[in-house]
C-alpha cells in the first residue's frame, strides 16, 4: 500500500513487501515528484519521499526521523535494519545514492563553534557486563562490494571504491586536516589502526600517490612517524613478511633484504656511507681481503733489496770502481722510489683495514 501527497502517516501500517511499517512508492521522473507530509511539518518538496523541516530545541537531542527497535528473541537468520536505503539503477545516472548524509554551515550568519559533527555518523556501543562472541565482523560503519559485471574506465579518473574520500578545498585551515582519522582514546586497547587484508590479487595494500598531472600536487613525506620518548618499538616491523624480491626498493632500483636469514644485502653497483662507520661481530667478511695486496707488496719488498744483492767489488783499477759507484748511486734511487711507493701502499692498506 503506497500514501498520497499530504496524507499522514500516522497510523499506517504495511507488513507486506519488505516488511515496512510504513512505505511510500514515489515514483520520480522529469515530469512526476511525490511527497508525503509528516503530522505537524511543512508541506512536500518536490523530488522527496519524505520532506521535513524542522528547528531544534536548544540544548537538547532530537531526531528528526528515529528508528528504534529491540529484538524479541535470537535472530539465526535473514537482517534486521534500522534505517534501510536502495536505489535501484536500470538506466544511465548522474549521480546515485543509497543513503546520503550532509552536514553544511552555509547559513552562518556570524562565527559559530561546533564540538562535533559528522554527515554520517556510526556508534558500536559494547555492553558493561554481557559479552558478546562475533562469528563474522561487527563494525561501526560497514562497505561490501559485491558482483562480477564488468566495470570500465572512461579516464584515468575513474575509480571504483569500498570508501571514497574528495577533498576540495584549497583552504589552509587553522587545524588539523585528515583525510582519514584514527584515534584511539587514552587508556583505551586497539589492535591495528589501519589493516588490510588481502585474500585477493592487490596491487599495493598502501597505495601513495602524488598526483604527477596535478600539478602543485606535493608530498612532504611518504610516511610520517611521531612519537614520544620510548613509546615506539618498531619504525617498520616485517618479521611475519614472506617477501621473495627485497624488502626495498629504491626509486632507482637499488635494493635492500633480509630474505636469508643472518644476512641484509645491499644489490647496488656503487654504495655510499656519509658520515662515520663502524662494524661490529665476531667476524667481518669481503669480497676483498689483505692477500689480494700481497704479491704487490712482495714485488716492492724484492725491489728495495736491490742494493743488497750488489756484487762484491774486486778490481782495483779507476774506472771500475767510478762504474761501480755509479751502478750503486743509480740502484740507491730506486731503491728509495720503491721504498716510496711502498710506504703510500702501506697507508692505503692500514686505511682499508681500519674501515
């Protein structure tokens, strides 16, 4: 049974269809809007089931519409809703929603202050004393997408969410600003603040994206972590992670992991340290080692001891013994060259092993 424009619902009662205690059937088109005053409210709005207008008490809790029920007994089957909104689109929309909530300040007519608000509000209130055994999920506001027609793109600003979020303004305000907002209240015990859980093909399971065609689109940091003094165990915590590629991967391709285990790779053609160093362990292990200067150093050794295996002088006649000296003189300077060059090869080792 439907209602006529301007007849009161008071009274009525239908437990056919969906079981509603009260329904309308409006049918609204182009030419065609139907509306149905509630006792003690202004008259319909064109395009509107249910029209209310409405000016709250000061310091009081109203509801404009209120849904309020109890169950009778356990409920094994089927749903129960307190407010239950469907549209049904078989044609091409604009725009389309199952429930809508708006929460505006456009008729300030000076400063005001608001403690809070939302345009959509959900409360999960626990019992004091009674516990409850949760088979499936139970949540404050809940999304579900469901079915396998296929759904294109028409840019590349097309999208299909679970939760949908457009911030458009380009005010800096004088607060803080959040996209989303978590907050667990002091004292209070909650596990993750944000998780995603994948039992699907995902792409990413965080996705950051600062928009290259956007243009300023800016972001300061990926990640930002704040915290006090000894109230953070773990930047980033992957123990339980089954990564098979790298638990980095830089923008440039440099990687970082921790796959085996008692071993962190760097895979990067060159690897640069600023600052000071220092390696600690029972053992420190290279691709270099002090045996691979070795036979240099020997080289260089064997060429000091030139002037050692000089041989022994035996003619006695003056121009012998002019060659003879100058032979020595000659093999003395390269002997102090080598000594030299070995002295700076000796400083580069003793570098190379203090690193």
């Amino acid at each position: 049974m439907g209602v006529t424009q301007g007849q009161s619902l008071k009274g009525l009662n239908n437990m056919n269809g969906w079981q509603a205690r009260y329904r309308i059937n409006a049918a609204i088109d182009d030419v065609n809007s139907n509306s149905t005053q509630l006792d003690g409210y202004s008259a319909g709005k064109a395009r509107a089931g249910f029209y209310i207008v409405d000016v709250v008490t000061p310091d009081s809790y109203e509801s404009q519409i209120e849904s309020n029920w109890t169950t009778s007994t356990d409920i094994t089957a089927g749903g129960t809703y307190g407010i239950y909104g469907q549209s049904n689109v078989a044609h091409s929309v604009q725009n389309v929603y199952g429930l809508w909530g708006r929460l505006g300040f456009e008729s300030l007519a000076a400063a005001e202050t608001i403690n809070s608000g939302a345009g959509v509000h959900g409360s999960l209130n626990l019992d004091d004393t009674y516990a409850i055994t949760v088979t499936d999920n139970v949540s404050a506001i809940n999304a579900y997408v469901d079915g396998t027609g296929a759904v294109t793109a028409v840019s590349a600003a097309s999208t299909m969410n679970g939760y949908s979020l457009a911030w458009n303004t380009v005010t800096n305000f004088g607060v803080e600003t959040n996209g989303l907002m978590v907050q667990s209240i002091a004292q209070s015990d909650l596990d993750y603040g944000v998780q995603v859980e994948s039992s699907s093909a995902m792409t990413a399971g965080l996705y950051l994206n600062s928009h290259a065609s956007n243009l300023p689109a800016t972001m300061t940091s990926g990640i930002l972590m704040k915290s006090a003094a000894s109230a953070m165990t773990y930047g980033v915590n992957m123990t339980d992670a089954g990564i098979t590629g790298a638990e980095i991967l830089c923008q440039n391709g440099a990687k970082i992991d921790n796959i085996d285990a008692d071993t962190l790779t760097f895979t990067e053609a060159n690897v640069e340290i600023e600052g000071a160093f220092f390696v600690t362990g029972t053992s420190i292990e290279s691709d270099w080692a002090i045996t691979d200067e070795q036979p240099l150093l020997l080289d260089y050794w064997a060429k000091t001891q030139e002037l050692n295996r000089l041989p022994a002088f035996e003619v006695d006649d003056r121009k012998n013994v002019m060659e003879y000296i100058s032979g020595v003189e000659e093999a003395a300077e390269r002997n102090l060259r080598y000594i030299v060059e070995l002295e700076g090869m000796i400083r580069e080792l003793k570098a190379k092993l203090e690193k």
